[in-house]
C-alpha cells in the first residue's frame, strides 16, 4: 500500500489552481466531488510562485491550497517544482540553463532546461524540497512526494564536461584503463590528460542523434548524464527524508524513454510512477509491455499511474480523442498490470500556452455535463466500490523477457549492421506473442534473478554486462529455458567486441557460433525452414532484418535458412545444457513463427495461457493474499466471449458470477475473483 491514510486506488491527477482566480477553486471542489477524486498532484511547476527572489519565500499560496484540499475531501502529492527554474535564477546564474548537442548556449525558457551539473541548480534545488519537507511534513492531506518531473533531456555545457571528467576518473581510475575501454588507438585518439577528454556532441564525435565515431565516450556519457540526472533527484529526496521519514517518494517515469536507466532509477525510489501516453494506433500490447516493465523496475512492486489524459494528448502529430469507454479501458489495463492509482493530466484544462488543448477532466466548458466528465465520474464511483481490494495484488508470471537500457544505448550507437534494428520493437515482438495468447510475462533487467522464472527472453542482447552469461548458465543448468536472438554477446560492457567468435560469452551455453552477419534491406526476407514439424511449428516462415550465419558446435539445429547464399545454414537452435535449455533464434521472425515457437516452449515448460479467447480480449492475473484476480478487458467495440475454464468467478464490478464462458461487453472490463 502506498500511503495507508487512503487505503484504496487512488484517483485524481493535476491540479494547477495557480493557473485560475479564487472563484473557479469552489467549482472544482464541487466537481471533484462528483468526480469521486481524491488525489490531487499539486505544485509541479510553482518554483517561480513560491520562490519570487533568492532570498525570499512565500508559501502563503501553497498553505492555503493544501489545507483547502484537505478539508474537502482531497489529499495531495506534494511536487517539489524543480522541474522548471525561475527567471530570476537564470537572468542571475546564467550557468544553471543547458548548452545543447550543438553546443548552442539556453536562454530561459521552457522546461527541463536545468543544467543538472549546475551547483547552483542543485543547491537551490534542494533547499526548495528540504523546505517544503521541513513545512509540510505533519500535513494530515499529504500522501506522497513528487519530486521534479518527468526527467531527461542532456547537457553539453562546460560543467558537465568537468563533471564528466571526475565521473570518468572514478570508473576508470587511470587513463590507461580508459584508453583501454574506449580503444583509443583507433584514429588516434589516446588521452594522455583528463583535460583533453571533451563530451561527445556535435562539435566532436556525434552527429544525427545517435550517431558517433567512438561508441565507447558516447555510451559513456549516456551512462554519465543518467547519472548526473538520478543525483539531483537524490539531492532532492535526501533533503526530504531529513523531514519526512514515512511519506512515499516518487518522480514521474515515461515508460521506454531512451535517455535514463530506469532500473537504476528505481532503486532509489520509494514507489515507481510513469505517465502513460499511447495514441490511437499503439497495439495495446505496446502499453500493456510498458506497464509491465514499470512493475518489473521493483521487482513486482505495484506502481502510481501518475499522468495520463482523459481524452486526449495535445503535443503528437494527431491527436485523436478516446473513444467512449476507452479512458475506463485503459485505467483498468493499468490497473491490472500492477498500478495502484488512476491519475490524471489534468484535472481542468488550461486555457493558455501550450497545453491548453491537452485533455481533462473538466474542460473549457466548465461543467460537469460532457461525455469526459460523466465517464470519468463513472470510473471514480467504481474505484470507490473497490476499496482496497486489488492493492499490494502481485503478478504470478513465470516467464521474464529482459529489458536493458545499456544495451539500448550500445545498440542505437553500434553504427551497424542495419539502421532497421530497433530494439524497442523486436523485444515487444516476443512480448507481444506470448500476449496474443494470453500468457503472461514480466519485464526484467539483468540484475533480477532468474531463477524466479521458468523461461527467460533476451531479445538482441548485444551486450554482456559481468557476470550475466554466468547468471545464464546457472539458471539453465537448474533446468531453465533460456533464449536470445541474432546480434546478441556481441560486446562487453564498454561495446568492446567479445573475440573468438560470436555470441561472445553466451556461446558455452548455446552451443553454436556465428560467422557473419546478414542485413536485408526493406523488402527482401529469408525463409525459417523447420527441419522437422514441432508442435504448433509445421510450415516454413518468413524472417528478414538480420540473419546470422551460425554453426552448430552441440546445439541441435530445429530449422535452416531457405534461401540464399546461405541456405540450408541454421536459423533455430538448441542447446541441452544441464537440465535445461538454451534456444537460439538467428533471425527476425515473424508473428506466426513467435507465437509457435514460444507456444512450444510453455508446453513444455507447463504454462498455461490464462484463457482461451478471441483477438481484442486481454487477460491478466494479480493474485493476492491466496485470491486471484483475473482481469478480462476487451479492446473491441463489439462484445466478445472468453473460455475462463471451471472455477467460479464473480465480478467485482457488478458481482455477477461466471463459470465456463464469460461474456465481456465491447471496452469492457471484467474483474473475476475465485474467492469462495
């Protein structure tokens, strides 16, 4: 439970009353009430308000809304405003803006635009959050801390450059050893003084994104600005827990966001948060694996929804409206998936800059009369009937499929072999078989412990961090099922390439080795010819993107490449390694071959699909206390039928009772308990 003063799912979201005059306030105190909201995430961006000079606060504004809140029937989450600096403070220290890629110097302006290596930023910084902590610390309305928001965003400046000389020090030690990591000897490149090492920007080694000459500076700096990110918000939290011991901290994640790790993240965070933003056209397998890598940042830990919008975004391309039901659809998902709040950007919307088209709960018209409002206040009463039923309700899967943001950032700078290769997107491919047939998956890093699970997923595990292939072997020779794919033990952990032949460390385990590496241009594809019918694997399949050109040296070969230069080479393996196994798939299938392939793989290892149902119908099962909870949610507008087997369930929304064949209305939801 996150806060045990609101024991139930709480729903709510942003509230900026800052933005509107006094009159408006009691409008939305009513509203809310219809609403059923009772969290409300407040003082995100107030820095400016509450600090109008150096040397001055006013808390005036902010003691007043807290109490307002409070005796209205709304707790807050307390945000500490550091994620947008005043102006005074980059008018006066020009040095706390950032200096971009291009070496372009910030004016003020906009947001996350805080130069993370600023002593300045930091020192104010934190003694914003240590005030707030020391002042409202004993709020009986406080139920949780927000620090900043929403993270990213790199620095090029020249206190970063200085810091990320200190950093390298304390990783490397001696410039032998770094030189050595970064293989300066190419292009000669060798540092002979900390002074001459410069970041990795356009003025140097990058160029288009994630473009750079020297893969071993820019991973580096990727791992640095992390880094430097996660201490300012340790900063912030360490100035909190000196005042406020037992309220739960959090910052708002963004699912895959490419620039931080997560993992690392969440380590110092007491309750994970991501804000969810799918458009229109995002497979809600897509979500549901982002909702579940967020779960997995703690081991299982349930997770606060902290943003996502009622209707629609303002800022992609098109930005659709949810359809009716959908908003009520994907809470539920979320919830289902780990999430013990429902909560909302915003809770009414703006009327100026640039998010004032962004969704709400009470829009422009300012009533409760619209479609928005009357789903949303439906969805409140509903959580409201729930009580705290589904908190602290864990996942029970017993297959982990691995997410590295390391080996993310290695990937995207490898500069080969296919522009193509998106990691994101062949790891959500493996996902998205398993949730095609209701089976389902955690999302793990690389420090979790396998032998939780009885089948790992590594999806284009490029690069072997210490100790992982060892971590791999034991696991499998305790009798797990253990799979990678092409392009993966290609490197070390400073993308130094592994000799001997690839996959590097990996290849004991897998029994093969791979010679060379294929890429198909858009259009052209291979074929995956099975060499003999296994299970639900009967037929040839298409592959294209990469093709390793392997040997077998123990494994058995299950199918061959179908076509040319190369046909009749393996494309599918398997390893017998102690009392288990390791597969490996040589190439990018598709779709049909994922979902046999790993059809076979839960036989074998006895996981069942959770239900037998139709495309658009979504299962998924937390269990608590010795209760499962399997959530049936239909993404269709048409009704559809699952085979939910024996048991009895009831319905925790309407307390209807099923057995065999449930029926679940199009965008709807079933919440079936087998408690007796």
């Amino acid at each position: 439970m996150i806060n045990d003063k609101l024991p139930k799912i709480w729903y709510g979201g942003d509230y900026n009353p800052e933005q509107w005059d006094a009159p408006v306030w009691a409008e939305d105190e009513r509203m809310f009430k219809l609403a059923g909201i009772d969290v409300a995430t407040i003082n995100v961006f107030s820095w400016a308000l509450i600090q109008p000079s150096e040397d001055t606060y006013d808390f005036s504004g902010l003691d007043e809304l807290m109490d307002r809140l409070y005796n209205n029937g709304t707790y807050v989450c307390l945000a500490t405003s550091t994620g947008a600096h005043p102006a005074w403070m980059a008018h006066r220290y020009p040095e706390v803006t950032r200096v971009d890629v291009q070496g372009r110097k910030r004016k003020f302006g906009g947001r996350h635009n805080s130069n993370p290596n600023s002593p300045v930023y930091r020192k104010f910084a934190a003694k914003l959050a240590g005030k707030l902590a020391e002042r409202y610390k004993g709020h009986p309305g406080l139920v949780a801390w927000h620090i900043s928001n929403e993270y990213g965003g790199y620095d090029y400046s020249e206190q970063s450059e200085a810091a990320f000389r200190v950093w390298l020090k304390n990783r490397y030690g001696s410039l032998d050893a770094l030189n050595k990591a970064w293989n300066t000897r190419f292009w000669g490149h060798t540092f002979y003084d900390w002074e001459e090492i410069v970041v990795p920007s356009e003025l140097s080694e990058e160029w288009n994104g994630n473009r750079t000459n020297f893969q071993g500076i820019s991973l580096d700096y990727r791992r640095f600005m992390s880094h430097s990110l996660l201490e300012c918000y340790k900063l912030e939290y360490d100035a909190i827990k000196q005042h406020s011991t037992n309220v739960p901290v959090t910052t708002n994640l963004m699912g895959f966001y490419p620039e931080l790790d997560y993992f690392e993240w969440a380590k110092h965070m007491d309750v994970v948060s991501w804000d969810n933003y799918p458009s229109l056209d995002t497979p809600v397998s897509h979500t549901a694996m982002t909702h579940d890598l967020m779960r997995g940042l703690k081991n299982g830990q349930p997770f606060m929804l902290m943003e996502q919008t009622p209707s629609q975004q303002n800022w992609q391309p098109y930005n659709s409206l949810k359809r009716p039901g959908v908003m009520r659809l994907w809470s539920y998902q979320a919830v289902a998936r780990g999430a013990d709040t429902v909560l909302f950007f915003q809770l009414r919307r703006s009327i100026g800059a640039c998010e004032k088209y962004h969704g709400a709960v009470i829009e422009h018209v300012g009533h409760e009369h619209t479609r928005v409002f009357r789903e949303c206040a439906e969805l409140g009463r509903e959580l409201g009937l729930l009580g705290d039923q589904l908190l602290d309700a864990r996942s029970a899967a017993q297959i982990g499929i691995i997410y590295d943001w390391e080996n993310r950032w290695a990937l995207d700078l490898s500069s080969g072999p296919s522009v193509a290769l998106d990691y994101v997107n062949e790891v959500h491919k493996y996902y998205d078989a398993l949730y095609q047939q209701n089976i389902e998956a955690d999302m793990i890093g690389v420090e979790e412990d396998l032998s939780k699970y009885k089948i790992v997923i590594a999806p284009v595990l490029y690069m072997i961090k210490p100790g992982f292939a060892e971590k791999v072997e034991a696991f499998v020779k305790a009798g797990g099922t253990f799979v990678t794919t092409y392009f993966s033990g290609i490197v070390n952990e400073n993308d130094l390439v592994t000799v001997g032949g690839y996959p590097g460390e990996l290849r004991k385990v897998l029994g093969i080795w791979a010679e060379e590496i294929d890429a198909l241009l858009p259009g052209m594809s291979n074929e995956i010819v099975m060499s003999k019918e296994w299970g639900a694997l009967n037929r040839t399949y298409p592959c294209d993107l990469l093709c390793d050109l392997i040997h077998a040296e123990g494994a058995e070969v299950l199918a061959e490449y179908g076509a040319d230069f190369y046909k009749g080479m393996p494309a599918l393996t398997v390893n017998r390694f102690g009392e288990g196994k390791a597969y490996y798939v040589a190439t990018s299938p598709d779709a049909a071959f994922l979902q046999g392939f790993l059809s076979n793989l839960c036989a074998e290892k006895e996981i069942q699909p959770l239900v037998s149902a139709p495309d658009g119908i979504e299962s998924v099962q937390r269990v608590k206390d010795g209760v499962s909870y399997l959530f049936l949610l239909n993404h269709k507008e048409g009704e559809l039928s699952a085979d939910i087997g024996s048991v009895q369930r009831t319905d925790l929304l309407t307390g209807k009772t099923f057995s065999g064949t449930a029926v679940v209305p199009g965008r709807g939801v079933l919440i079936l308990s087998d408690k007796g």
